[in-house]
C-alpha cells in the first residue's frame, strides 16, 4: 500500500513538471515572439533614427518640439508618469502596465534619439515588454503570481531582442527587480522567452552587440590591482550618476511644474550644451563611441562626466530611453581612460569598466557576469567578475531605478528591504 502511495506521488510530481513545462513553455515563446517581432522593431527603428539624424544634422534643433510631441504622445495614451518603476511594481503586486505604454515609449524614444536626445533602449526594452506581458496576462486570464513571471518573461523578451544577450537579459530580469530575492521558477520561461525573442531578432536582421577585446592581459598580482583600481573607481562614478540621473528629474519637476515647458526647456539646454563642447558625441546612445575604444583605442578622459551631464538632462526633462546605453558609454570612457592611466590597453579597461558600471548602477551582479561574457567573450570573463562583484561593494544601495528593492545588505547577511535611492 505504501509502495503504491509512493508511485502515485510520483506520477503526480512528474506530470506537474510536464504539465509547467509545456505551459510556460508556450507562455514564453509566445511573449518571447511577440516581444522579439516588437523588439527588433524598435531596435530598427532607434538605428534609423540614429542614422537620420547622423545624415541630418539639423534636426538637433528640432529637439524642444519633439519634447513637446512625446509629452503629448503619453498624455494622449494616459500614461504620463509610467516608466521601468511601474514595471517593477508590476512583478511585485496585482498592478500591470497598460499596453498603450508600448506605442508611447516606442515613439518617444525614437524621437529622442533622432532629434539627438541622450538617451539609451532598455527603459523602452523593459516596458514595452511589460505591456506586452500585460496583455498576454489578462488575455489568459492567469493567476497574480503568474502574471509576475510573464511580466519577467516580456521584459527579458525585448531586452533580449534589442541588446542581442538573451542569457544577461533572462537573468536580469528576474534580479533587477527585488536584489536579493530570486525568482527561480521565473528563469525557465524567461530563457524561453529571451532565446525565442533573440532568435526572431537575428531573423529580422538585427545584430547582436559585440565588442573584440584584444589582448587581455595574463591574470597575476600586476593586473589584478590595476582591474581593482578601474572597477573602485567605476563604483564611485556609478553612485554619481545615479545621483545626476535622480537629481536632474526632480530639479526639472521643481523648476517647470508644467510638462510641456520642462520638455522644451530640456530640449534647448541639451542643444546648447552640444554647441559649447563642440561635439556631437553625447547626442543619442552613443554606441560608436564605445565602438571606437575597442577598435582604435581611441578615448577622451572628459567623455563620461560629459555623457553623465546630457543623460541627466534629457531624461531628467520628460525624454524617453534608458539608461543602460549610457552606462555603457560611462564605463567604456571611463574605463578606457583609467588604463591607460595605469599601463592597460584602453579595450580591455573600457570592458572592465562597463562590467562595473553596469554592476554598480543595476545592483545585477549575475547579469552582469552574463552580459560581459555575451559581449567581449570569455577571456576577459574572470576579470570582468571580479570588477562587477568589487563595484557591487563599493556602489552601495544606489541605483538608478528608485523603484528596485534591496533586501539584504551589501555587508551581511541582515535583511534591510530598502529602495534604491
């Protein structure tokens, strides 16, 4: 009797595992489909706009009307004051994102990058995903805690898509939102959901990100302080932008109580700025920038403190992006120009730099691991572990969504359950 009350179990175990694996199975591929077809829309769409603009320079003038455009974009779609935060509430509660979120950031962060705005993709990436999953979760009609896995599977769907880095983005996903308190039964649809979209990606021609680091150096006592140098020192810079990021969005919102004049008003700020430092470098995400360091070496040590300054004003004003592409160039400029300060080639100090920047403003260690491994290969992987790990450290409980939750502290094991600030 007890063997047959033991096989019964067993049969059920198994079929609960096979019933999960074909539901979430077709749960992710079909928010990783729809999320792929959506993301390498946009993807396309954010280079096109950064080629127009690259063929036409004038259209950095028109900048305080696009403002004004996103502005009404998201009033008319009723989504003024939505962005990644409501995201991350929507994993951690009942609340969902509307699916009118996707078209407003889709267009809002293609103006902001044509009309040279600086501004990245993954805050577009992360909630266009979360409307997505949105959708899919009352179509379905599923259960809260379901409808906070879909929510993981949507953001690391497009994030996939847009970045080309299917196995950082199943994992950010999932750690982004509550550091400290892991999601397991999300990492098996969130990797469906990010391959899917990454497969339907490359399809739809869009190249994933890569960068050649090129002679890594040999791992001994001689490197090592050199990388612990470049990732402390990323530590702080994260902290600092982190701070511009948070600070320039409430200084604009107590100088212009009005949306539309904020967004003008940050529109003609960026475009004198741009005109004084005589560049147009720090317009758009700013990804030949850091192509440049890997293929030529080539770095300004002024660059990141200058990127820091236009990002803040151009999201701290109502434009639409992210910040992760500015984060990248951040720690490339940064990290670039710190090696060369301390005898390293400036390719593999810009990708120990992103590695702690990225660390350090997302508080992600594990995908930060992932993505460096996804972006510059694995030789330069160990290196990039232990500077993402040191600049998690140092950073503190800084981030630059106000919205994450830490839950433990960085320096034990006590629960301390705070936001990022």
């Amino acid at each position: 009797m007890e063997n047959k009350e033991k096989i019964r179990s067993l049969a059920e175990n198994v079929w609960a595992y096979i019933a999960a694996f074909l539901r979430w199975g077709v749960l992710g591929l079909l928010v990783g489909g729809l999320g792929g077809f959506v993301g390498a829309l946009f993807a396309k769409s954010v280079a096109w706009a950064t080629a127009m603009r690259g063929a036409n320079p004038w259209l950095l003038y028109l900048l305080p009307v696009g403002g004004l455009a996103i502005v009404g974009v998201y009033k008319l779609c009723r989504v003024s004051g939505v962005g990644t935060n409501e995201v991350f509430e929507g994993v951690r509660s009942n609340k969902g994102v509307s699916i009118l979120l996707a078209p407003a950031i889709f267009l809002g962060t293609t103006i902001t990058h044509l009309l040279g705005g600086s501004a990245g993709r993954e805050g577009a990436a992360l909630q266009i995903g979360g409307s997505v999953a949105t959708f899919f979760g009352k179509l379905f009609r599923l259960n809260e805690e379901d409808r906070h896995i879909l929510t993981m599977c949507g953001m690391s769907g497009v994030f996939a898509a847009v970045f080309g880095t299917p196995m950082a983005a199943c994992v950010f996903a999932i750690e982004v939102v509550s550091v400290g308190r892991f999601c397991t039964s999300a990492l098996f649809p969130c990797i469906v959901s990010s391959a899917s979209a990454y497969a339907l990606a490359l399809v739809m021609g869009v190249a994933p990100e890569h960068f050649l680091v090129e002679n890594v150096p040999a791992f001994d006592i001689s490197t090592m302080w050199r990388v612990l140098v470049i990732a402390i020192l990323c530590a702080i810079a994260s902290m600092l932008f982190c701070w511009a990021m948070h600070s320039g969005a409430k200084l604009f919102k107590k100088l212009f109580k009005n949306e539309f004049l904020r967004a003008a008003v940050g529109g003609i700020v960026v475009i004198l700025l741009t005109l004084l430092v005589g560049t147009r470098a720090y317009n758009g995400g700013g990804m030949d920038v850091i192509e440049r360091i890997f293929e030529e070496g080539v770095v300004r040590p002024e660059a990141f403190l200058l990127k820091m300054i236009f990002t803040s004003i151009t999201i701290g004003a109502g434009f639409k992006g992210g910040e992760i592409v500015p984060t990248l160039f951040i720690g490339a400029t940064l990290g670039g120009t710190l090696a060369l300060l301390v005898g390293l080639s400036p390719a593999f100090g810009a990708a120990i730099g992103i590695a702690a920047l990225f660390c350090g403003v997302t508080n992600c260690p594990i995908a930060t691991i992932l993505l460096s491994v996804e972006l510059f290969g694995g030789e330069s992987a160990l290196f990039c572990m232990i500077a993402a790990l040191v600049s998690f450290l140092f950073s503190g409980y800084f981030s630059l969504y106000s919205g994450q939750q830490l839950i433990y502290s960085k320096l034990s094991e006590k629960e301390i359950n705070v936001h990022g600030h």
